[in-house]
C-alpha cells in the first residue's frame, strides 16, 4: 500500500501563517518604538525645566478670637506680615487675606479685618461690621 504526503496539509499553513503574522507584528511595535525616540526626549526635559513652585510663608502665630455675636474666629498671622488666614472653624476651609503693607487692613474675598491689639474688626458685605476679641 502505499500513502502520499501532502507538505501544503492545512494544520501546517495555519502553523505558518500564525508565525509569519506574529513577527510582523513584533517588527511594526519595534520601528514604532524607534521612530518617535527624539521627540519624546524633547518632551521630557521641557518637563524636567519647569520653574520651581514657592512655598507659602510659615505661619508665626495662631489666635482665636470670640466675636460679639458668638462666632468664633481663627486667624494664623504669616511670616511675611502682610498676610493672614481667617477660619470660622478650627479645621474649616481659610481664607487668605493680604495688606498692602504692614499695619494696615487686610483684604481678601470680601472680607476686610483690622487688627488692633488684642482685637480684630471683622467687615463682611451684607452683615454688620463686628469686633472681635483675643481669647
């Protein structure tokens, strides 16, 4: 008896075919990865260059202070001396307010405060002017 081999079975072609198409596959991911090489090292140092960010001024005291109407009030004086942060409560959100130089009103986000001794006068649009004193 005698058989005959077919080299072109297709169990063979698909075994073929699935290697060919897996090295194309791997050439194309590797000349993508080398095309663009240049502008992603542009890229980088452009991040790398950014200018250094500021940090905020320390804080150089804290002090609460009981208003006439019952509120309480927080301020945390900072070390450049003309900027404050106002709390109405302990760890509640603060508001930044600056004066144009020291010794004078501070103002922010609709609020004005003056500071004189141990108390602070607190203006507000739409509520009454207020003191408030050092606890």
């Amino acid at each position: 008896m005698i058989t005959v081999s077919r080299k072109d079975s297709p169990s063979r072609r698909i075994g073929l075919s699935r290697c060919v198409l897996l090295s194309a596959i791997a050439f194309a991911v590797l000349l993508a990865g080398c095309s663009k090489k240049e502008k992603r090292e542009a890229s980088t140092t452009t991040a790398n260059a950014t200018v250094p960010v500021a940090l905020p001024p320390a804080i150089v005291a804290s002090h609460t202070y009981r208003c006439s109407d019952g509120d309480v009030l927080y301020v945390d004086f900072l070390e450049d001396g003309t900027s404050i942060n106002v709390r109405w409560r302990p760890s509640g959100p603060a508001l930044r307010l600056t004066a144009p130089s020291q010794g004078l009103a501070y103002v922010g986000d609709g609020m004005n405060l003056s500071v004189g001794g141990k108390e602070v006068k607190v203006d507000e649009p739409e509520k009454a002017s207020r003191t408030c004193k050092r606890a």
